[in-house]
C-alpha cells in the first residue's frame, strides 16, 4: 500500500531547497530541471539563462545532464527533477555510473507524487529507494536528505563535490502557486547557448 | 572509400570525424559493432551505452546545449523507444542525427524484429526527422556525409538507415 500521510508531513519545502540550491550554486551553475513541480521551483528561485526547463520529455532530464556535463567539463551541472520524472529514466543512473562526471550533480526532489496529474502515490510511496537504486548502479556518492540539518551538509555536495553526486531530496507534499518559466523551446535553446558559449552559440 | 562490403563502417567514422562529432550515443547493435569499437578507441569522442535509445535522444539534446557534436547509433527496433524524446527535438529544433541499423527488412530470421523494422521509416517521419536509407556500400560514406551535414549545418533532425542487406544475415545457426 502506498503511504499517502507521510510526504504531508516532510519537513523541507521545495521552494526553500530550490532557491538554496541555486544561491549556493551561483551565477555560473548549469541548471537543468525536470517537467513539472521542479521547473516552477527554480523559476520561483529566479528564471535565468543558464537554466534549461523541461517541459516535456520525461525521463530525460539526466541524461540531458549528462551530456551536457560531458560536452563541457570545466563546468559545473546540477539536474533537479521529481520522482516521477526520475522513475521514467531510471536506467540513466546506470548510464552516469559508468561514465561517472565529475561535474555532475542530481537532485531528485521527492514528493512521492504526481504533482502534476493530481498527487497520485509513485512509486517511492510504495517501496521504491531511489538512493539504493543509485547506489546499486554505481553511483558511489549518494544519499537520501530528510531533514534541515541534512540540507545543509548536502548542498556543498550538490553544488561542488567531485561527482557524479546523487541526492533524493525527501520534499513536502503540499499545494504550491505554478510560477512557470518561458516554454517556447527554441528560446530556451538559444538563451542558454549565448549565455554560455557566447554570440557564436546562436548563429 | 572502405574496399570491401563490410568496410563501410569505416566511411560513416571517417564523416563523424570531419564532422567534428565529439558524442557518441548508443545502444548495441550487431551491425554497429565495429564502428561503436572505434568510437571507444578515438581519444577525441566520447562513447556512451545507454539503457534505451531515448536516453541517447536526451544525451545528445545536452550535448549540443554545450557545444558539442553527437549522434545516436542504434538498430531500428530502438527507434520506437525515442517517440516521446523526439519531441524534444522538435519543440527546441536541436540539430539530431542518427545511424541505424535496419531489421525486419531483408532475409529476416526472426518475425519479433519484423513490425518495428517496418514501422521505423514512417515513425521517423512523423517524429520530424528526414529519413534516408542507404542500400550500396560504395554510398555509405557520401550518405553519411550528407546526413551530418543537413543535421549540423543545416539544422535539421535526420535519420540515415542501414539497409539490412548491408550486414551479415544472422540465422541462429538454422
């Protein structure tokens, strides 16, 4: 049977984590977050350039990351997802272990929800530890945060840590405001690659 | 030009590297081993297995928010696990290019591989890419070519399929 109490009752908030991941992480951080409850957290947080929202494409949001932080070592890439969108793509833990970047860092902000189609329990209501299922695919750093005094030792993790670094995030189930960042795909794409690779990325 | 019949992994190696791919995305195939081997030797790519190909979809999506080249090799079997990726793709035209390796086409063995094999040209097309296929070994290279060329510099998402009549039929010892 699900728990469908428990998540009520976490004691971290999304918004909070979001924003702190992001203030820690700094102007230069690479941010890459999941469809739905994540993308309205850091635009909650402040929409910026160097941040890609997925609208769609779920499952994607790691390896997204992933090739992301293989194409460009020298800088840091935190994906933030949900763990339904994570539960899609699970076998892409599999895939980082194994290529195993240093500068990657995922953050599964865990609700144990649907957020979007109406909090239906996912799988880690159930039974499902994503933390054991990065472990087992290889991932030497990672964990499950419960607490504020967890957060605060694993934000420096998620933020500069050798990687690949993996933290589910055990988060609130609560109501929350859609704070919604642009959703026209070629703009997202553009804004990001000018940021980062300067005028050369939009020609 | 690769000299003989099962060479031409060679010239679609030889376009990646003109080409400037840096990614390689895959998940196995039987007629890709050789190139996916050379692509693990090459200093200057990165060879990526993935779990299923719509990772590789996602993957590349990255890479090119990053800078870099890549493309996704797979067999056609694997082109029905990326219709949802592919929206990706679409919605922020990103560059896409991917090598696969046909079933269910020519002296097929086995019935399993036959309704994807089928189905992957027209689920390309109504995913947004342009298809072509390549039959003749001696058209490997230039098609290779071509396919990099309308991805990277022409902005476009596209698949090149290897004909099976390309790769040794596999009989299962029957």
């Amino acid at each position: 049977m699900a728990n469908m109490q428990r998540a009520e009752n976490f004691p971290l908030h999304r918004r909070d984590v979001a924003k702190r991941l992001a203030e820690a992480g700094g102007a230069d951080l690479l941010i890459v977050t999941g469809l739905g409850s994540t993308n309205w957290d850091f635009t909650a947080a402040g929409d910026r350039d160097l941040t890609f929202p997925l609208w769609g494409a779920m499952g994607g949001a790691v390896p997204l990351a992933l090739g992301l932080a293989l194409a460009k070592p020298d800088r840091r890439v935190l994906v933030a997802t949900g763990d339904g969108e994570m539960l899609m793509g699970l076998g892409s833990l599999a895939t980082v272990a194994i290529q195993a970047p240093h500068n990657l860092a995922i953050a599964v902000f865990d609700n144990e929800r649907y957020g979007e189609t109406g909090m239906q329990p996912t799988a880690t209501a159930y039974s499902a530890d994503l933390a054991a299922a990065a472990l087992a695919c290889g991932i030497e750093t990672a964990g499950t945060v419960r607490t504020e005094d967890e957060l605060t030792e694993a934000i420096p993790d998620l933020v500069e840590k050798p990687g690949p670094i993996f933290y589910v995030i055990k988060v609130q189930a609560e109501p929350l405001d859609f704070i919604l960042p642009p959703k026209d795909g070629v703009y997202l794409k553009n804004r990001f690659r000018r940021a980062l690779l300067g005028t050369d990325g939009i020609l | 030009m690769a000299g003989n019949q099962t060479d031409w992994w060679k010239d679609i190696y030889k376009a990646l590297k003109e080409h400037d791919v840096r990614q390689v995305a895959y998940v196995p195939d039987a007629g890709h081993t050789d190139l996916i081997d050379a692509c693990h030797d090459d200093n200057e790519m990165t060879a990526i297995v993935h779990t299923t190909e719509e990772e590789g979809v996602a993957l590349l999506s990255g890479a090119w928010l990053g800078g870099a080249r890549g493309v996704l090799l797979m067999q056609s079997s694997g082109v029905g696990n990326c219709i949802n990726m592919l929206s990706l793709i679409q919605t922020c035209r990103f560059p896409f290019a991917t090598f696969v390796t046909m079933r269910g086409q020519w002296h097929e063995f086995n019935p399993w591989q036959t309704h994807m094999g089928q189905g992957t040209e027209p689920a390309l097309a109504n995913a947004g890419c342009i298809v072509e296929t390549v039959e003749d070994p001696e058209d490997v290279g230039a098609q290779a070519s071509a396919t990099l060329h309308r991805a990277f510099v022409g902005g476009q998402a596209t698949a090149l399929l290897l004909h099976q009549r390309l790769v040794p039929i596999k009989s299962f010892g029957k």
